[in-house]
C-alpha cells in the first residue's frame, strides 16, 4: 500500500501533554496522540489508492457491483486484521491492500474466463501466501527471487500506470489539468499530502461538472457480491503468480522489515496465515489480496506515533477501526468513480503511483552486475505484450531470470580466465 512515512509529521502537536515525564496528562495526550496517528494512517492509505484498487479490478472484468464488493471486503479483512493482531500482540501491526497487486490487475489483460477466473487466481494467490507462512521453504523460495528482478517487474507494470496522468491531460485539460497542477504545488509545499490534495481537486472538478448530482444512489450501500471462482491455468500463471510475488515481495516482507526497524518481531507465521487466508476467503467477495502494511507501517510503528514502544499498539488498532469505517463508504465511492470524467480516476491512480514507481525502478536499476537484467525485466513488463494467454508481468519476470542466468555465466567464464 503506498502512503508515506513524513505524514506523521501532521499530528506531532496534538495534546498538551504529548512529551514524556507529565503524570496522568501526559499519558491521555500520548493516547490520543497514538488514536490520532492510527487514524491519519487508515485515512491516508485508503484515500491514496483507492482508485488504484478499482481501476485493477474493473480491468479483470469485474463489474461495478462487484468492485464495490471487492473495496468493502478488503476494509473490512484488513481493518479487522489491523485490530486483532495489534490487540494481540501489544504491536503496532497494520495490513493494507496490495496496492501493487492492483497495479499489477490495472495492467493486465481481462481473463478469457471473466471476472471469475480471475477470482480464481485471488484465491490461488491467498493459499500460496497462507503456505509461506506453513512451509518456511517455500517462504525462503520467495525470498530468494532477485529483489532487483522482483521491483524492476513492478516498475514495468507501474510505468503503464503513471502515464496515464499526462495521456489524460491532453485528451481533456479542462478536468485533468487542475489535478495535476494541485499534485504538483503540494509537492513542493506539503509532499506528504500531494495525493490525498489531489483526489481533493478532482472532487472540485466532478462538483463542478455536475457528477454528483447525476449519481445513480440506488448502489451507494455496498453489499458482499459473491463470485464463484473458476481455476483457470493461464489466469492462474498470468494473475495468481505475479500478484503473489509482488505481494510478498513489495509488501509482506518489506512489512516485517518496518516492523523489526522499529523493535518489533511478531514472526512470519501469523501475519501471513490470516492474510492468506483472508485473501482467499475475501476473494469469493471479490476482493485481490491484503497483506502487511509497507510504507505506511511508519505511521503507527515509529516513536511519533507514541513515545511510550509499548504504547504504539493503539495506532494499529486505530488505524484498523478506520478501515473497517470506510468499508460502507465503498458503493458511493465506486458510483463516483464510474461517473467520474474520462481519466480523472486513472490520473488520480497514475500520480498515487509515481513514488512507487521511481523506487522501483531505482531498486531494479542500483546494481551493475544485474541491471540488465533489470532492464530487460523492466521493459517487457511494460510492454504489453501477452504470449499464450499470459501477460507482460510474468514475461518480464522470465526474460529478466534468463538474463540474469547469462550474465553469471558470462561473469564465470571471465573469472575462470584470470
């Protein structure tokens, strides 16, 4: 999930007892302190991504029903998870979407089998990240794929994204311009807040076209959608695995690094039990994948969110109520997004993304004895291209291991000649 760590900046002054050392004061304002944090956490998450989490499910065919299906029943799984575990565990511990998973769909093509073949591969994905945290190889097996690999198929899947913003911009200034103007001046300004002001002014833009008050209301109350999942081979290699992939890789085991910076070992083991298993349980609601959160972690986990270590469960829990809130807000947010101007909610999705974007591609590119590899990784992910039924994402994925294999054959043959 994207979200960033300097948001917690924004609630640094709350509470006139927020230092150490105050008595009872001090402990209600580090309270509240940590309550505060939790929700700007769950408020930035959901609001930053949103729109990517639709635009990947409405491009596997689903139907704006079941994307609002899918929206609630992953508030709801990850907000849940967020409150249990945090509870628990007396840890800060917060789950997100996959928001590069949604990516990933927003790239991909529309299985031959609709919608239900790609909850199929939800499904798939769930069990396979449930049996990482059952069988500690195949959790190695993940680990070991080249992190440099693993984010330059992002990246290419990413880059299809981001430019979709200024795509959009020429085929209608008039509703796009503004939205990318507004990103632009908070970066310099209020950079933790660029996105969030973003879908701010698109809001403007869809208030003054007159959007909201063609709404069809009538689909404003979400309700769980059910899909019978179909197991289809070539969705399960062109969706299930590269979502389970870049899941772990960009997301859980990025989560538990957060985690453990902060002095927080939870283990493996639970977190990804119950998001495997709530994957695959949430998929025959729709929804893609949840996971640990990432990036946002920071915004429960570190010392701005209470002074006290012990204490910062409270953000996580915080932040977990706040999912579960926005869950009934799913149907009107759909209804907005599918009467929304022609790539307004594709611009949001595409500037949501841009951060991601360039540390992916930093990551796939940073290291000279694989960059090529990278390279190649980086581009036919973003290619297009699908072979076989199959899409970019698994082929980048392939062609940047052959690359790689060739480049230690040639670094070994170099080697035996000195």
């Amino acid at each position: 999930m994207t979200g960033h760590p300097e948001a917690v900046g924004s609630v640094r002054s709350v509470g006139p007892g927020s230092g150490p050392g105050r008595g009872a004061s001090a402990h209600d304002g580090s309270t509240a302190h940590a309550v505060l944090a939790g929700i700007v956490c769950g408020l930035v998450g959901f609001t930053s991504s949103f729109a990517v989490v639709l635009t990947g499910l409405r491009a596997v065919g689903a139907s704006p029903e079941q994307a609002a299906s899918g929206l609630l029943v992953l508030c709801v799984t990850m907000g849940l998870g967020c409150v249990l575990f945090s509870w628990r565990l007396r840890m800060p511990i917060t789950m997100a979407w996959s928001t590069p998973g949604a990516a990933l769909l927003a790239a991909a093509t529309a299985p031959a089998g609709g919608f239900a073949s790609a909850v199929g591969a939800f499904l798939v994905c769930g069990l396979l990240i449930a049996l990482c945290g059952l069988v500690r190889p195949l959790e190695r097996l993940v680990e070991a794929i080249p992190t440099g690999l693993a984010s330059a198929m992002l990246a290419g899947v990413l880059l299809t994204l981001c430019v979709a913003p200024f795509r959009a911009v020429v085929a209608s200034p008039v509703a796009i311009a503004p939205v990318i103007v507004t990103w632009v001046v908070l970066v310099a300004l209020a950079r933790r807040w660029a996105v969030i002001g973003a879908l701010v002014a698109a809001v403007v833009v869809m208030a003054v076209q007159g959007v909201f008050g063609r709404l069809d209301l009538s689909t404003a109350v979400p309700a769980v959608v059910p899909v019978t999942p179909a197991l289809d081979a070539t969705a399960l290699v062109a969706i299930a695995l590269p979502l389970f992939v870049v899941t772990m890789t960009s997301q859980n085991i990025p989560g538990m690094a957060v985690l453990a910076s902060f002095g927080y070992r939870p283990g493996m083991r639970a977190p990804l039990l119950y998001t495997g298993g709530a994957t695959a349980v949430g998929a025959v609601g729709g929804a893609h994948a949840i996971n640990l959160a990432a990036i946002s972690a920071a915004l429960a986990a570190g010392p701005e969110a209470h002074p006290d270590k012990s204490r910062r469960w409270i953000a996580g829990v915080a932040c977990g109520f706040t999912y579960i809130a926005f869950g009934p807000l799913a149907g009107l947010v759909t209804a907005a997004a599918r009467s929304a101007p022609e790539g307004l909610i594709e611009t949001i999705a595409g500037l949501a993304l841009l951060g991601t974007f360039a540390s992916s591609a930093a990551s796939a590119l940073t290291d000279a004895g694989s960059r090529e590899a990278g390279a190649v990784t980086l581009v036919v992910a973003a290619s297009g291209v699908t072979v076989a039924g199959v899409g970019a994402a698994f082929w980048g994925l392939v062609a940047g291991l052959v690359v790689l294999a060739a480049l230690r054959v040639e670094r070994r043959r170099q080697h035996s000649r000195t």
